[in-house]
C-alpha cells in the first residue's frame, strides 16, 4: 500500500505546477446539514478535476526512455483531458482511447490538449482492451486512472491541502468510483490525523467498492448522473487502501445528487458534475452522521454537460415548488381559458407553458383540458395559486 511519505513525495513534485485549489467554509450547508462545512474545490483545476493531481504525479516519475515513447491512457472523461494536458506541458506524446460514444465536446477537449484521440468499443471494457492493445503495440507507458501507486499518492495532495488549511479537520467525505482519490486522501489524512473519519460516497446503482468491503460480487448497472464514479469494478489496489483505511462507504439515490449538484450552483455559485456533488449529496442523506462535526466536503470536479445541467435545475425548481405543472379540465367555451389566465395573473403566477387540448378522444366533445407549467415565488405561494384555481370552480391536479 501506498505511505503518507508517498504523498508527502507526491507533493513536492506537483506543488511547483499546480495551484493549491480553494478550501472554503460554507455558512449556508453548515446550516442546513448541521455541520461546520468546509468545501475543496477541486473544480478550479485547469481541466476542472481532481485528476490532474495522479496523472500529472504519474507522468512526473517517467523515466526519459518512457517519456519519449510516450504514454496512453483509457477515459471518457476528467483523466483523459489531465494526462492529455500535463502530457502536453511536459512534452510527452499521449494516445487516449475513448469509447466510440464519447460526446463530441471531451472528445475535442482532449484533442486539444495536444493528444491523440482512438475511439475504439462500444463499452469502457471494450474501449479498455483496445488501449491495452494500442499499449504493447507501441510500447507505451499506460497510466491508469485509479489503480496505480503513483496516481493514488497524487490524488492524496488533497488531503494535505485540506488538513493545513484545517488541522482540526474530524471528517473527510470523498467520491469514490475507482477508488484512486479516497485511497490517497485516507493515506494522508490518517497519516497525519489518526483519528479523522473518511467516508466515501457512491452512487446507489454502482455500489461496487461497498461491495468488495463486504466481499459481495461488483453490481453496477444504470444511470447517474455522477458518471465520474459510474465504475462497476474498483481497482486492486484501491480496494486494498479502502478497506484498511476508510471508515465507511455511503451510497445516495439520483435524487440526492440532483439536489447537491443544484445547491452548490444556487448557493456556492458553483458548477458541480454528480459526482464532485456526491459528498454533499451524502450529508442530505445521513445527516445524524455528520452533526456538529467540523466536515471537509472534496467537490471533486465540475465537468457536467450544460443540458444535463439545465435539467438537473429545472428539476430541483420541481421539487422546490417554485415551477409548477398542472392538468386542468375545463369546458370548451369561449372566455374560459382567459378564466384560468386571470386567476394565475391576480396571484402574480408567471405562465411559462400552457397546451390547450381540446380534440383529444378521451373528453368529451364539450370539455377541454389545459397543461399549465407556472413559476412561483416558493411552495405557498404555488399552493395558494392552487387554492385559488379551486375557489373558482375549478380542479387542478399537479403533474
């Protein structure tokens, strides 16, 4: 297993080419979870992830022959554009191999960083044996994004950013796909605080280093939108730090990510992808775990696709009650539908969508059906709108 004096390694060699990211209290979360919350944003990176840390630690250690063959590595995501960069600044030929169904946009980010892209497979497995193929047959060094002693000890950096800035740390809640970045953060928060608790956070359709804790076969299936931490089969290495160093691995629903990645927007005026939100997503959940402990949240990165973005938004403004979406039979008359309009307009509603079915088969020739999406000031305000559609003889149902 890898040593604090690794990280400790780890950390002269990065120190001179990447900046020591911001740790910031939150006096918002701190009040909402009942903890001291203190956020790493990690999202500041250059390539806005944490991995740049273990790439950048990894290609460091090279020996010059492997330099000048190069190196290659297997993402869709965050390690491929920070081996992609750091390879480019240090002049190292880099290969990524990116399954063939990897968005446009980290396709030509990675491009960009100078590297020469392979869309290969269908699945991470089948883009994986393509990249240990391209590998041997071009005698490349590969860097693996988690599974590897150096990237472990890179991604430990973290952790001794966190604990100088806040010795009296008592919790550290990281992200856990791989299990690459929990592995170093435990190495060097142990190392340096014995006593400190690290939990880690997976989400609850891959929960596959929770299962090699417990020895359980791997399960992952689905989707998240913490892709990051999307992994079914956490490494060997890692599993062996996790299990002797972690003190516990929680597992949180999609609608707790959802949550986490929209009030880092809304509160800390911060892009969170699902996974650099699973951490905060893990205080909603289990907040008796937490309570009035002075807690380190690591916002692992904030690579999240704008659409999905929008969505997750407009899907907390849902659940909030500030956006509202509601089927109102009425009759097919004139002058009703301007009925419902000025009840919504009286209660200040603002109208962002309104459908006006009146051929549908299943009403009646002489009825009519509305779907009307409104915005509200919070939840009341939304339930007196009701409340008054009601007053005026008519039945809303929320959708």
């Amino acid at each position: 297993m890898i040593e604090l004096a690794d990280v400790w390694a780890a950390e002269a060699r990065l120190s001179p080419r990447l900046r020591v990211t911001p740790f910031l209290h939150s006096q918002v979360l701190s009040a909402m979870t009942g903890a001291h919350v203190l956020v790493k944003f990690e999202n500041h990176q250059f390539t806005a992830s944490f991995k740049e840390r273990g790439a950048l630690n990894k290609l460091l250690t090279l020996t010059e022959a492997e330099r000048v063959r190069g190196v290659s590595a297997m993402s869709a995501g965050n390690h491929a554009q920070g081996v992609a960069y750091h390879a480019k600044q240090l002049g190292i030929p880099a290969t990524i191999i990116m399954p063939a169904h990897t968005p446009s946009v980290k396709v030509e980010h990675t491009r960009a960083h100078g590297a020469e892209v392979v869309l290969a497979g269908e699945t991470l497995v089948e883009a994986n044996a393509e990249a240990r193929r391209v590998t041997d047959e071009r005698g490349l060094t590969f860097i693996h994004p988690f599974d590897d002693a150096m990237v472990m000890a890179g991604q430990g950096t973290v952790a001794l950013e966190m604990l100088a800035a806040q010795p009296d740390l008592d919790v550290i809640v990281t992200p856990i796909g791989g299990g690459g970045l929990i592995s170093g953060v435990a190495t060097a928060a142990k190392g340096l605080r014995p006593g400190i608790e690290i939990f880690g956070v997976q989400a609850a359709c891959y929960p596959s280093m929770l299962c090699a804790m417990r020895g359980e076969p791997p399960t992952g299936t689905g989707n998240t939108i913490a892709e990051g931490i999307a992994v079914k089969y956490p490494g060997e290495l890692t599993t062996e730090v996790v299990r002797a160093r972690v003190d516990e691995v929680l597992v949180v629903d999609e609608s707790r990510l959802e949550q986490a990645v929209a009030l880092y927007l809304f509160i800390e005026k911060t892009v969170a992808e699902g996974a650099g939100a699973a951490p905060l997503a893990a205080m909603l959940a289990y907040p008796e775990r937490f309570a009035g402990k002075k807690v380190g949240l690591v916002l692992s990165g904030g690579n999240i696709d704008p659409r999905l973005l929008a969505s997750v938004i407009m899907r907390e403004l849902i659940r909030e009650g500030r956006v509202v979406t509601l089927r109102l039979p009425i009759s097919d008359r004139p002058g009703t539908l301007a009925q419902v309009t000025a009840v919504l307009r009286d209660c200040g509603a603002n109208i962002m969508e309104i459908q006006h079915h009146r051929t549908l088969l299943a009403l009646p020739a002489k009825e009519a059906s509305l779907e009307i999406s409104f915005e509200a000031r919070d939840r009341p305000h939304g339930e007196s709108v009701m409340a008054a559609l009601v007053a005026a003889g008519f039945a809303p149902q929320v959708l």
